[in-house]
C-alpha cells in the first residue's frame, strides 16, 4: 500500500502487476486517472457495497457523463450530467492531481475543470472523489493531524466540499427509470443529499434501503368487477402539496372549469388512474408505477393519491353471481364436514388454553408495529456471544453486531436490565410506541427481543460515537459543526415533546446519549425507555432523581412535577458544554470549584465570552453567535421551569427565526 493510497502487486523485478489506482471502484484518490473506457460505480446502498444503479463514464468521445443504469444488463437510463466535452480525435483522461484539483485533460491541455471550489492545501487536508449510493459524485476533504494540532479545529469525518449534481432530485428525469428514488416513491433535496419517501397508503419495498422504492399498502387496480377501485364509495384521496411524478401521465384534463374537485373526480371515475396531479386548471391522470417522484417548494402542483378508505389490503367486494356460487359450496361442504368439524373443535379449545400464552406471542410479531422481532440466539449470534461493548447506561448494555441477512448491517443491541419479566404486554406497548417515532435526529430502532426474561432493543449502529466523544476528546470539532450539531438536537427534542403521537420526556439529556453518524448528523438515543423499568422504579420517577449529575433539573431535588421542561434544562447545560468544549461533570473539579453555569453566565455579563471559545479560531471569529448561543443556554437553565423555553422555541431561536432577548441571571442552585 503506498501512501498515496495506490494498492499495488510488485513482481521480482519491482515492476507493477496490478494497482488499484488502475481498477477504479467507486472513488478516485489524489494521483490517479480515470481513462477513457473506465467507470466508477457506486454502491447497492450504505452498507451494501456491490454495484448499485449509479455510473461515471469516461467516454471514449472525451465525454464525462454521470448515468443510471439497470443491471445486469448496465443498460444506460439515461444521462443526468455530463461536461459536454465531445472531441473529434479524443484523448482525454479525468485527472485528480496531487493538489487536489479535479479536471479534464486532452494530451497535456486542461480542457475543463470538475472542481469548483478549494478543497484545501494538501499539506493540511486529504482528499478524494467518490460516487455516492445516492447518485451524488463528491468531492470530500478530511483535516491532517499536524494541521488539527495547529488549528485545533479538526473534525472526525470527511467533510463535503462540492457535490455533482447539487439537486439530485431535479437533475435525474427520463422516460426509461425510477429517477433519483425508487418506483412509486418520491425524492426530497435535503442539503445536497436526495431523501426517498414512501406516499401515504405506501410502504418501503426495504426499509433499509429507500431507493428500492416503495409498494402500496392495498390490492393493483385491476380494473375488474370487483376491484375496489370500480367502488368509488371506497375511495378516498390523500394529498401532497408541491409533488408530482412527471412522465408517467396518460391523459391531461384542461380548460377553466378543471378545479382540485373536477381533479379528483376524474381520478376517481377512471380504475386505471393512480394519482391525480392539479395546477392552474391542468390536470394529469398518472399510471403505475410512479417514477421520477419528486417534492420541492418550488413544485407548484398538488398530488391526489387514491387509495381505500381505510387503507384496507382486502377490500375486495364480491359479485353477486359470485356470492350465491360461495354460499352454495359453503353449504354443500359444511355439511358433509359437521361431525368432524364439531370432534376437532374440541381439541382445538384445549389446545388453544394450554398454549394461550405462547401463542399470543406469536402472534404479536413484526407486523404488528413494523419491528423485527429477534430471537436471543440470533442476536447472541449477531453481536458473537455480546463480545464487543460500545457502553452502558442507566438501562443497560450495548453491544455491536452485524446481522447475518444480505446486505449485512451493523447494529447496535442494548440488553435491558431492571425490567419486568412478566410485564410482556407493557413492554411491547412501549416498543411499538418507540417503533412510531421517525424523526432525522433520532436513532432509528430496528428490532426487539422478548424471549424469556431476556429485554433487548436493537438499534441502527451509528459510526462516529457519542456527542462527548467528540467533544471532549484531544481536539474540538468546528466551530460551524457544533453549531449545526446543537440545532440538530434541538429538533430532534422538539418532535419528541411537540410532534410524535405520544409525547415523550427523556429525562437524560447528556452528550453521551447523543450518537453521531457518519455525515456527523446527530441522533437522540435512548429515548423513551422510561416506561419500560421496573413497576416499582416507574411509581418512583416522579420523586426519585433520574438522569446524570451535572444536568439534573432543579425540579428532580423537590415535590415538582416533572415535565418537558427538565429536558429543557439538561440541553441547556449541553448546550454551554458544545460552546465551549468542557465538561459539566468534570469542570468544577480544579482548584477554582465553579459550576459550568455560573461560569458560563459570569462570561456573559462580564461580556468576556471569548474566554469560553480560547484557542478556537472559528468561534472567536463568530462571536455573535457565540453570544446567541450562551443566551440560549442561560434561559434554558434558568431555575423555574416555567421561564424556561419550550424546545420549539429554542429551535427557533439557534436557526435565527426568533429573536433571543436578554436573560436574567440563573438562581444559584446546589444539589447538596
């Protein structure tokens, strides 16, 4: 391996005989080419690294293109980039130099560049080009160690610098393919990344893979007698406002008396009509599948999804020449069977008491919620015998696995203790409420398991750690990434108390129970397992302290009760911590035995926040933020509970929607 990153096999006469640099996969490194007649690939998705529908050519007319594809036959669907650069006697190579300029060369002449932006010195970042599992050909930098030491700014994965295209969703669109997302499903642009989702009605073919597209949740229009979708008193219509699936219209409607109501109706008088999409007196019938899905704000369309009322997978009502024939045998066969149907019966009541219980349990099984349930060995299996340990906690111990299925996904498994054994049904009423909540900032959970005593939760396994890994390691991470990382939280809060159905307390707050992926998008774990301790310990929450020292809320040490706002508090001491990148716990432990907060407000009134951001150029730099920032977090301590802000509030303020007044100064409070 040379330190370029070239994989090589030397013969006896110190001549290559294979290199890497040569066989391209999905990424190009500094010093390499990409000839005319070679490809990068990318992968089937995150964790799935065999060829998915993506491809960069290096035409053989000097044209670099992007492409998706379709295997096996790598059949082109069409170009959804591409430089023009069409030569008649090419000679042309992609070249990513040592200075981590991206460009296309024809002989010696630099005939265009790829690269638009500065991907930093060499001497203080790597570099490298990939094609993405979502189409995206990027261009990342990571810092060097000598240059963190020097800029003590560094952060632990590799940054985007430019991305091609930077709307995936709008720049792939053709007659042949499911566009940047899979069939029936529609595209999202999310700061530069395409984001699949399913429709209403609709569900994911692989939840671990929304590119695959999404299947609808009810029987294909058949257009037959008894189809429900000739019964337009079964049909009901979900709306998508700025969404449309272009290229798969059959038939247009126009004229001034087209409305969203004459829209609908035409969808629903005809059985092969999908969608209905509306704008300005247009209305266009869509067929399935659905391609080319895509929602923007800039889309002025209305999508009408026609689906069963009910959403029902069986609704399928019978004819009457059918119904009569049904009862007829039904008759003819009940009583030819009587007598044995009345001997069976009563075998099948004994058997039906003798095996209630496991039987109950079988039947409560991943469809119920859309979980997987596992068995202990498999998960015993999966993480080899609970060898690898990532951390514990106040609920327990988690543990890294893989999952056997293809493709493999690392998990992460957390084995619960301090759980009733017999209180099956309350921990599988909490778990489906756990299972409904899907928000960006959350951890994902992917499964449980049930068996016996045994109480295990597995969750997607994220990457980068936790949040005070991060923070409180050997070098800070930026100063713009920890901001961008605060507001992540804060939303991910939000949905918690204010959005999902069931509104969730966590009630501990703290950089370790924030996880990191490998964008450095935070995640909140831990999340709603409250409910799932021990009877007694949950009569107990209300006048028992939980949580962490050095983020309890006032409220915890007296007869209050406990509400959203004791998450409020323990963000706000978070927050102070990002900001400065020190320790609540640990701070008050020097000579000077000051609280983080006291500190943290004495900087602020003494208007000597810099002494806060020492030694971190980006913050110093920034100091209005930083300002806002330290003003947020001192009225999230503040000591009651009612001052505090809501977290949508506090959203509103770090994204600069609301205007942050001054504080007053946090009562000084003591848990002694």
């Amino acid at each position: 391996m040379l330190n370029s990153g070239n994989f090589v096999l030397i013969n006896v006469d110190s001549n290559y005989t294979w290199e890497s640099f040569k066989e391209p996969t999905d990424t190009i490194l500094p010093g390499q080419s990409l000839t005319m007649g070679k490809n990068l690939y990318s992968r089937q998705s995150e964790r799935n690294y065999t060829k998915g529908k993506f491809r960069l050519s290096m035409q053989g007319d000097g044209n670099l293109v992007l492409y998706s594809i379709v295997w096996p036959s790598e059949q082109s669907n069409g170009a959804y980039w591409a430089t023009s650069t069409v030569r008649r006697n090419p000679d042309s190579q992609l070249v990513f130099d040592e200075a981590g300029y991206v460009y296309l060369k024809e002989g010696k002449e630099n005939i265009g560049n790829i690269t638009k932006k500065d991907m930093g010195s060499p001497q203080d970042f790597y570099h490298m080009a990939r094609i993405d599992y979502d189409g995206v050909f990027r261009f990342y930098n990571h810092p060097r160690k000598n240059y963190a030491a020097d800029a003590k700014s560094c952060t632990s994965a590799w940054s985007i610098v430019q991305s091609i295209p930077e709307d995936m969703c709008s720049a792939i669109l053709g007659d042949l393919g499911s566009g940047a997302c899979g069939y029936n499903s529609y595209c999202v642009n999310s700061n530069g990344k395409p984001q699949c989702f399913c429709p209403e009605g609709y569900s994911p073919v692989d939840s671990f893979d929304m590119s695959r597209g999404c299947k609808p949740n009810f029987q294909l229009p058949s257009c037959q007698q008894n189809g429900w979708e000739l019964n337009v008193d079964s049909i009901e219509f979900k709306e998508l406002n700025n969404t449309d699936w272009p290229l798969t219209d059959y038939e247009l409607q126009t004229g001034s008396q087209v409305d969203k109501t004459t829209c609908k109706e035409f969808c629903l008088r005809d059985c092969f009509c999908a969608v209905a999409i509306y704008n300005e007196n247009n209305c266009w019938k869509k067929k399935f599948p659905l391609s080319n899905g895509k929602q923007s704000k800039d889309l002025n369309r209305i999508a009408f999804i026609k689906v069963p009322k009910g959403n029902t997978t069986d609704f399928c009502p019978k004819s009457k020449d059918q119904s009569t024939l049904v009862l007829v045998g039904s008759i003819l066969l009940g009583s030819s069977v009587f007598i044995n149907f009345l001997l069976l019966l009563s075998i099948l009541v004994a058997v039906f008491f003798v095996y209630h219980k496991k039987m109950l349990n079988l039947q409560f099984d991943s469809t119920t919620f859309g979980l997987r349930r596992y068995t202990f060995k498999e998960l015993e299996e999966a993480t080899g015998g609970f060898k690898q340990e990532l951390g514990r906690g106040s609920f327990g111990t988690v543990y890294k696995g893989v999952t056997p299925s293809i493709p493999k996904r690392y998990i992460a498994v957390k084995m619960l203790n301090k759980v009733e054994a017999d209180g099956e049904k309350e921990f599988k009423t909490e778990v489906n409420a756990i299972g409904r909540t899907h928000h960006k900032n959350l951890v994902t959970l992917l499964g449980y398991c049930d068996e016996g005593e045994n109480r295990l939760l597995v969750y997607e396994y994220m990457s980068n750690g936790s949040l005070a890994t991060l923070l409180f390691g050997i070098s800070r991470p930026h100063w713009n990434q920890r901001v961008q990382i605060v507001r992540g939280i804060a939303r991910g809060l939000t949905y918690l108390h204010e959005e999902c159905s069931t509104q969730i307390i966590h009630c501990d707050v703290k950089p370790q129970n924030i996880l990191l992926d490998e964008f450095l998008t935070p995640k909140i774990s831990d999340f709603g397992l409250a409910k799932l301790l021990l009877a007694e310990q949950s009569r107990a929450a209300r006048t028992h302290i939980r949580g962490t020292i050095g983020y309890f809320a006032p409220e915890w040490f007296r007869k209050a009760s406990i509400t959203v706002k004791v998450d409020v508090y323990s963000f706000g001491v978070m927050l102070l911590e990002v900001i400065c990148c020190k320790s609540s716990v640990v701070f008050g432990m020097g000579e000077e035995e000051e609280a983080l907060i006291d500190w943290a407000y004495d900087c602020y009134s003494k208007k000597k926040l810099n002494k806060m951001v020492e030694n971190d150029e980006a913050a110093r730099n920034d100091m209005k933020s930083v300002e806002k920032l330290v003003m947020v977090g001192i009225w999230c301590i503040q000591e009651d509970p009612s001052i505090r802000p809501s977290m949508r509030r506090i959203t509103q303020m770090l994204e600069g929607v609301a205007e942050v007044p001054v504080p007053p100064r946090p009562s000084v409070f003591s848990s002694s």
